[in-house]
C-alpha cells in the first residue's frame, strides 16, 4: 500500500514537473525575446549620425592673436586722405570779414552746400576745408571790395552725420567734428561690451550706398586694428542683435538650449555655458556638427583632458555641440518604463531565480 501511494506520488510530482516545464521554457523564451527587444531598441533608441571623414581639418583652434586683414578687402570703404573736415549741408557757420561787419555774420549750409553772402551773392563751399572756403568768398568779394581778410569758422557741425541703427544704446543720427572710425562710432552709440547681456558684439555692417561692409568686430576688439575703418559722411552702421548668432548644445548636458556666440569662443566655452555633461552622457561619442559646412566631427570628451590644444575647436556660428546618452543609462531608462511587475520577473529570470 505505501508502495503504491508513493508510486502515486512520485507519478503526480513528475506530472506536474513535466506539465510546469513547457511552460517555464515559453516564460523563459518570452523574457528573452523581450530582453533581446529591449537591447535592440536601445540601439535604435538614439540615432546619431557618424562623424564625418576628415572633419577635424575642417575646424580650427581659438587663436587669440589674429593677423591683420588685407588692406585690399577694405581700401574701398576706408576714406583716403587726411581727415579734415569738410563742410556739407546742415553746418553752421561763421564768416568774418575783417573791418567788414556789414557782410561778416552767420551762415547755414544748405542742402546744396551754398550759402548766401551780401553783394557777392551765392556762394558754393559744399565739400571745402575753411581754407579752400575762405579763399572762395574772397574771390566772390573781389569785385567789391580789396584787400579783403576772411575767416570761416564753424559755430555746429551739422553735417558730419553717421546713422547708427541696431542693438546699441543710443541708436539713430550722431554727429561728429571730423570723419570718425568704426571704433569711435561704436563708442559714442554705446555698443560695445557688455552694457547689457544681448549687446555682447560680434559683427556688424557698414553701408554705403548700394554697398555693404560686414566687419568682424570680435577680430576688430582682439587686436585686428586694420578693421577700424574710416567712416565717411551719411555712412549707416548697424549692429545686429547677438542673437543672430547662436550655438546649440543639446543632447546629455545640464542645461542644454541656445547660447550666444562670443569672440573666440571654444567647444568647452560651449559646454561650460551649458553646464557640462551630465551623469548619463556618452562621453565618448561627443559631435560637434557643422551644418554650414556638412562636417561632423566625434571625439571622446576625455580626449579634451590631453594637453593637446588642436582638440579644444573654435565655434562658429551656427555649431551644434550634441552630447548623446549612454547605452547603460538608455537600458535604465527604458526598465523604469516598464510594469514595476513585469521588471522585476524579468530581473529573477536574468538572475535564475524563482
């Protein structure tokens, strides 16, 4: 009789051994099917381009000292000469007539740079020094009067006009005694940095007539001298906002979004400004991707610790720095995801328990 109720027994256990077996080979099979999905995904969680053959010859290295620019891409917006003065339309002047009060007195430009002297009549010295000036209404004079000693002095300078529009302090008409330089334009608008956050400059565009100039201020305020060019009268000067030339940073940094780009800013002035990476960057797969150019160039970030000054690039505008996340903290992601359930069967199954 126990022999036959443990035959039974041992009958039941091995059925029920043979009947939970399939099942746990399908439990075991679907886990790692999903296990397999998972890894799969992660692959396809972050598509990022590969790097670019030869990228890093298409970027350079921040370089503090910057030659001087040719003359010759400037000469046509630099005024030849020396800088003295000629009146235009808008001056106001003074002739003075010596021992002749009666045609000394108080003159303005007119828009036709002619002004109105008594018994010589009208008198062109539009675009003339004071000498040149004086001399021209002794000559009007003459006829009239011998012996003649004239002066021509200026009480306003009216006409000495540059028009300074965008990001600055005080845009609009400024005046000036004689034709001033870039420098002294940018000065007297207040629009060089920092007055205010987003008037950091960069570039800015001189027109003339149916000419425009874009200067690089940033090479201009580093010591590029040949870039302060000389303006000439009605010349207009504008100053885009800084935000017209952006840097991204994006991907695994602590506060990714747009930056502002700044005179001789670098890949890790890029990434400092956004925080550095954070804990689930890949830090091996770091891109710096020029669209402008179509290059995209990957470095380890640890390679920027080397004291090797070529892999610290310089940005330009337009540069996307992109940090991308690690495979771990990708598998981490996606588990947290998942029914706290299902995660933990699938950890006991990974671990062979039951």
């Amino acid at each position: 009789m126990n022999g036959i109720e443990h035959s039974s027994a041992s009958g039941e256990s091995a059925r029920l051994g043979r009947s939970r077996s399939p099942s746990h080979r399908v439990i075991g099979f679907g886990l790692a099917l999903l296990w397999t999905s998972i890894l799969s995904g992660c692959g396809a969680w972050e598509v990022v381009p590969g790097p670019t053959p030869s990228a890093a010859s298409d970027f350079e290295v921040p370089e503090r000292r910057i030659e001087a620019s040719s003359f010759e891409l400037l000469k046509q917006f630099e005024q030849a000469g020396e800088p003295v003065y000629r009146f235009g339309p808008g001056d106001e002047l003074v002739v003075s007539v010596a021992a002749r009060p009666e045609i000394s007195g108080p003159h303005l430009v007119g828009p036709d740079g002619i002004i109105t002297v008594p018994f010589a009549g009208p008198i062109l010295i539009g675009d003339l020094t004071r000498e040149e000036a004086a001399a021209r209404v002794v000559e009007a004079l003459a006829p009239y009067y011998l012996d003649l000693s004239v002066t021509v002095g200026v009480t306003r300078y009216g006409s000495n006009r540059i028009v300074v529009l965008g990001r600055v302090e005080n845009p609009g008409v400024l005046q000036f005694d004689t034709p001033p330089n870039l420098l002294e334009t940018l000065a007297q608008a207040g629009g060089l940095p920092l007055l205010r956050p987003e008037q950091l400059l960069t570039r800015c565009a001189v027109i003339r007539g149916d000419k425009i100039l874009w200067v690089d201020v940033a090479r201009l305020l580093t010591g590029d001298l040949s870039l302060n060019i000389r303006l000439q009268r009605n010349d207009i000067v504008y100053i885009p906002d800084s935000t017209d030339t952006p840097v991204y940073v994006l991907g695994e940094v602590q506060t990714p979004g747009v930056y502002r780009l700044t005179p001789q800013m670098s890949f890790l002035d890029a990434m400092s400004q956004a925080g550095g990476p954070t804990r689930d960057a890949n830090l091996n797969r770091i891109h710096v991707i020029r669209p402008a150019d179509r290059v995209n160039l990957t470095f380890s970030f640890m390679e920027i610790l080397k004291p090797d000054p070529g892999l610290n690039v310089a940005m330009k505008e337009g540069d996307i720095v992109y940090v991308p996340r690690s495979g771990v903290s990708q598998v981490g992601y996606i588990l947290q995801q998942i029914n706290p359930f299902s995660s933990i069967l699938v950890i006991n199954q990974l671990l062979g328990t039951e």
